[in-house]
C-alpha cells in the first residue's frame, strides 16, 4: 500500500480513478499464489459464513463476468441496452441509478454479468469515455478482449506518462508507473532526443511536430505518432521506436492536460470539446501493396501494378501515415500512367518531384515522357499512342500557368483520384522530403518503357 501512495498520490483518495480501478482489478483480476482470484478465494473460503443459498450471486459472477468497452444502444431507468465492443453482443442491463446519465452512441467502461436470469452492471463502476473506435481498434479490442482489466483501463485514459498498450501475457502484479507527470519543456526535450534516435529531424522539425499536436491533429491523438513512425529510419531499433511512441504519447498527453486546465469554468467549450478517436497504428500495412506493384511494374504488367499503387495510397491514407520515401510511389504510378498511355501521369511524376526536387527518376521520367509526346510519328506508335501524345502535350502546356489549380484538377478528372486525396491531406503537414539522402535511381528501358 506505501508504495502505490509513493507511485500514485491520488491514491490516498478513495473516490480517485486510480483507487476505483486498483480495487476492481484486485478483486477480480490479481492472480494470489495460487492462481486464484481474491473474488475465487473469498467464494470458496465463505470466512463470514454466508448461507449458500446468498452465495448464488458471487457464483455467477465467478462463471461468466465481461469487462471492457460498451457502447450505448439506449438508456431508460430500469433498462440500459448496450453492445460490447470486443464481441460485439448486445445485452439489456437492468440499471437505474446511471441510466438517466448516459447517451446512445457513448462508450463507457463497465463489468456485467448475468446475475440470476438478468444482466446487471457489477463493481459499481460504469465510466465514460468520450471516445470512438476505428473498425482496426475494435478489432483489436477483441483479439486482447480477454486481456483487458482496469489496470489497462486506468494506463490508458489516467496516467499522463504511459503510452496506451499493454502485454497480455503480463498478470499485472506491477500496478503504477513510476515515471512522474511531465512538464512541457521535459515531454518536449524527449520527443526531440526520440527523434533524432530514428533520424526524423531531417524531414520534420520538433516545433512542427508540436503544432501537428496541438492543432492539426487536435481531433485525432494518433495521427502524430503515425506519422513520425513512417518517418523513421529503417535501421532503427524496436526500442527506439517504442520510446518515440511513448514520447509523443506524453507531449500529446501533457498539451491536453494544459489545454483543459486553460478551459476549466468555461463548460460550454469543453462540451463542444472534440470526441477522441482510437485508431490502430500500422505505418507499413501499404509495404505489401507497393512491393507488389514495383514487381507488376517490372514484368510490364503497368494496369496491375497502378491498382496495387493506388490501394497503396488509400492504405497510407487510413492509416495517417507515410514514409520518407513516399516520392518514389507517386512516380512509379504516374509511370505506369503513362505506360498505359493515360496523359494524366505527368501530373503524379510532377508531385514526385515536388515532394524531391532532387529526384532524378522522375525528373527523366518527365523528359522522357516530353521527348516521346512530342513525336507523334515515331516509328511503331500507334494510333491510339499518337492521340496520346497530342493529348498530352497540349494538356501539359495548358498546365504549366496553372498547374496546381483546383479547376484544372477538377479538369484532369483526379480529384478523386487516392494519390490526389492523400497528397492534398499529406502536405499540410510540411513534411521535407527532400533532406532523404538519395541512392541514383538505376534505370532500365525495356520495349521504351520504363523499370525501376
């Protein structure tokens, strides 16, 4: 007990989150000496003597209880349905005392069983979360749904120093985290020591990261940290990369911790407040797509290759994420554009090197498509090339005074395009590119296309 007071001060108040959940968790989750829960041992010993047929509801909930993540369906006294977001069944609890409370569409944490022949809320915890799930989170929370106890539940919505995951393997006998809550300035120099660990600074800097944190991604914690991942370096370790998680999680904890002491009295502004998003980080879920799309490319199969691209870039933009060699998908698809003769790719080889001027790929990419528009009557063209190449070359000089202009994209017909959408949400993050050190791209030229 000392050392959660030395840990934890909060503690010391019964009515904190942190004593609610230690004791839930001990009651139901701690594992004594041998194996049993303190709930279990209490059952089974009866050291006050309980007449068994009292006993009836402490043996249901030791036959089925589910904790976790549930979502108000609605809510009347006497009856609250919900539906659980780990396995996703609905449940009709009996509740009067919250009922009034709570809000169809709310998540709130909670523990029901069915007690007798009805479902009832048990532990006499039921909080708010003002949270919502991507469909990748919820899966998530049901693959780890039978690892998830209020130890998960308080690391992850009340300490300010941890970052939101959790082992399952782990019997939570190690209950607080001795890290003390930061200060702006000491999340700020972790963040910066995180960065230059996985050689982001380059492309980023930690002011701007800052600013993504506490207005760009004002309505989405993840975004930042999803970024910064993509931005890392390929050498970098395991360790490394779950610091930079860790410090970005601290600096976003801290910004917010800041921001709602600034609005505390103002109650219409913090109920306009944002809903937090959970999402599921996986920068290189789009590894497969691309690699797959580069080996279509190379076996000249370019209408194969473009679909994998552009699943790539849809990938890139539902994870929020990118790479600091994003340059080379945009001209690998606008290649493949200009294979299939659709006059459109010389604007993604345009973006590619708009993200890299120094990129010598597509800067001979867009020579050569020039070269090659502009005879119209090369040997062998066909008739369907030659149109093309009119096409093209007229578009490309309609272009140039304004070539990034919201009409002329509408023109183009790209505005819906997955790469268009996910450069336009891409570079208000003013991400430098350019700073990646570059290996010259090795061309080769088969049947006049080109193969990277």
């Amino acid at each position: 007990m000392e050392e959660l007071l030395i840990g934890i001060p909060e503690f010391a108040n019964v009515d904190s989150p942190a004593h609610r959940h230690f004791h839930e968790w001990f009651v139901f989750d701690f594992k004594l000496s041998d194996g049993k829960t303190p709930l279990q041992e209490w059952c089974e010993k009866n050291p006050m003597n309980i007449r068994f047929s009292d006993m009836t509801e402490c043996a249901d909930l030791l036959r089925w209880n589910e904790y976790g993540f549930f979502i108000i369906i609605s809510s009347v006294p006497g009856k609250v349905e919900i539906e659980s977001i780990m396995s996703k069944k609905r449940y009709a609890v009996r509740e009067y005392k919250v009922a009034p409370f709570l809000k169809p569409k709310e998540v709130i944490v909670a523990r029901i069983s069915l007690i007798g022949q009805r479902y009832e809320f048990v532990s006499g915890m039921i909080e708010p979360t003002d949270t919502e799930f991507s469909d990748e989170a919820r899966k998530t929370l049901t693959r780890f749904r039978n690892a998830l106890t209020p130890k998960e539940i308080y690391h992850m919505w009340h300490t300010r120093d941890t970052v939101n995951h959790f082992d399952p393997e782990d019997n939570g006998h190690e209950w607080f985290d001795e890290s003390p809550q930061a200060t702006v300035a000491e999340a700020t120099a972790r963040l910066r020591k995180a960065m230059k660990a996985c050689d982001i600074l380059p492309f980023v800097s930690l002011g701007r990261v800052s600013r993504w944190i506490r207005t760009v991604s004002k309505d989405d914690t993840f975004t930042p940290m999803s970024l910064l991942i993509g931005l890392a370096s390929d050498d970098v370790s395991e360790s490394e990369v779950d610091e930079l998680m860790q410090a970005t999680t601290t600096l976003n904890n801290v910004a917010r911790a800041t921001e709602n002491q600034a609005s505390v009295g103002d109650s219409h502004e913090l109920e306009q407040a944002p809903r937090f998003y959970h999402d599921v980080i996986e920068p290189t879920k789009w590894h497969p797509l691309y690699f797959r799309g580069v080996a279509q490319m190379q076996k000249g199969n370019f209408k194969k290759a473009l679909t994998l691209f552009n699943q790539a870039f849809t990938q890139l933009f539902q994870q929020k994420t990118t790479t600091r060699e994003v340059y080379r998908l945009f001209a690998n698809k606008g290649v493949s554009m200009i294979a299939l003769c659709d006059f459109k790719g010389r604007y993604f080889l345009e973006l590619a090197l708009k993200l890299n001027p120094r990129y010598d790929f597509a800067r001979e990419s867009l020579a050569k498509h020039d070269r090659e528009f502009s005879v119209l009557r090369r040997k062998g063209a066909t008739e369907e090339e030659k149109t093309a190449g009119i096409v093209g070359m007229l578009f490309a000089n309609m272009m140039k005074p304004r070539r990034y202009a919201p009409r002329m994209i509408e023109a183009m017909g790209i505005t819906n395009d997955p790469a268009h959408q996910y450069y336009m949400w891409l570079k208000q993050f003013g991400i430098n590119f350019s700073r990646h050190e570059l290996t010259p791209t090795k061309q080769i030229i088969i049947k006049g296309k080109h193969k990277t």
